[in-house]
C-alpha cells in the first residue's frame, strides 16, 4: 500500500517528534485534574476551527485560565487569535466546568470506549473526534481521530470511496474500524498512526 510506504520512509526526525508527543500523552497520567480539564478545553476548541490557534489559545490561558478565568476573559482570548466560533466556544468550556474532575471521571470508565461515550453525552461542544483527540492527549492510544485530513488521506488511498455527509455515531465507528485495519497493517497503535497521517497532510506533528 503506498500510505504504508510513504509512512515508512518518513525520515528520522519527524519519528522523533512522534515519538517525543506519544511520551508527552502518557505523562498524563501524573499531571493534575486542572492540566487534563486544560486538554479537555484545547479539544473543545479544535472543532472545526484550527488546531493551531486552538494552542494558541491553552498557552496563554493555561490551565488556570480555563478553569477559572471569567466568561469574558476567555471569550477576549479567544478573539485575539481570530478562532472561529468564540461564542460559543466561550460557552462551552464555562459550561464545562461542572467537570473538573474529567481525569478521575475518566479513570473510573471501563474503558477508553466507554469514557469516549460518556463524555459525548455528558460535555458539550465535543463530539466523537474531539473526544478521542482529548482521550489520545492524556494517554489513551486505541482511538481514531478522524479529523479532516486523516478523512482526506483515507479517500486518497481509496480506505473510503467517500466523504461522509456526516460523522454521526454510526458513521464514525464504521471508519474507526477501517482505521483500525490499517494501523494493524502499519503495526502501529491508532495513536502513533494518526500524528503521522496528520503529518503528511499538515505539515508539522501537533498534539
């Protein structure tokens, strides 16, 4: 398969920047409930708008910010770096607040399917690809973040015929298990695979 090998002759450096960012998620496990309530906001912002800004963002604010800034000074941050939706966004993180715990919450699920379910029901403004962002952030590897340019990707390499109208529930799993086929392939877990497939189409390896 040409992704297969496109990805195998990544050169060395950029495998050291993935493998520097899978260490970085799996530190989570020591850090406190207000830095993963921080990822949590990070991924809220992510949601069709630019992952860039959306750092941008979590740099100034930091972890305290998010937790405890007022509505207005989150809402002025966001505006400063131009990123879509502030309103909303605004919004949805005050309102996420009632969740400051999301790291003991998330700890206590079965598993990182089950906690991806609870918190597209139960936090508002994240779906299943800003959930599985989130829950890949903070050390949890066995999820497909579908975003736009790991969706492109899969088209390109006929993985999909299709972009889905939509990525509702049904959608997102069905493709999740396409991804999943080919991280076995690659012998890669779907995190590890994920930074490189959004390398090759960004350009950089984010969080």
């Amino acid at each position: 398969m040409n992704l297969l090998k496109e990805i195998s002759s990544i050169n060395k450096e950029i495998k050291n920047k993935v493998d520097s960012r899978l260490k970085e998620f799996s530190s989570f496990k020591n850090k406190s409930e207000k830095e993963w309530f921080s990822e949590l906001c990070f991924c809220i912002l992510t949601a069709n708008s630019k992952a860039r800004t959306a750092l941008q963002i979590q740099n100034e604010l930091g972890a305290e910010g998010f937790c405890n800034a007022c509505a207005s000074d989150v809402k002025k941050c966001i505006m400063k770096y131009k990123h879509r939706f502030h309103n909303n966004k605004t919004r949805f993180i005050v309102e996420a607040r009632k969740h400051l715990d999301i790291k003991k919450k998330t700890q206590s699920m079965k598993n990182s399917f089950e906690a991806r379910e609870w918190i597209v029901k139960n936090i508002k403004g994240i779906g299943y690809k800003e959930a599985s962002h989130f829950l890949r952030n903070v050390g949890y590897f066995n999820l497909a973040i579908l975003d736009r340019h790991i969706i492109n990707l899969m088209i390109e390499n006929k993985l999909l015929k299709e972009k889905p109208k939509s990525l509702n529930r049904k959608n997102y799993l069905e493709i999740e298990q396409k991804f999943f086929k080919l991280s076995k392939k690659a012998k890669m877990l779907p995190a590890e695979l994920d930074l490189y497939m959004w390398y090759m189409k960004a350009g950089d390896v984010l969080k």
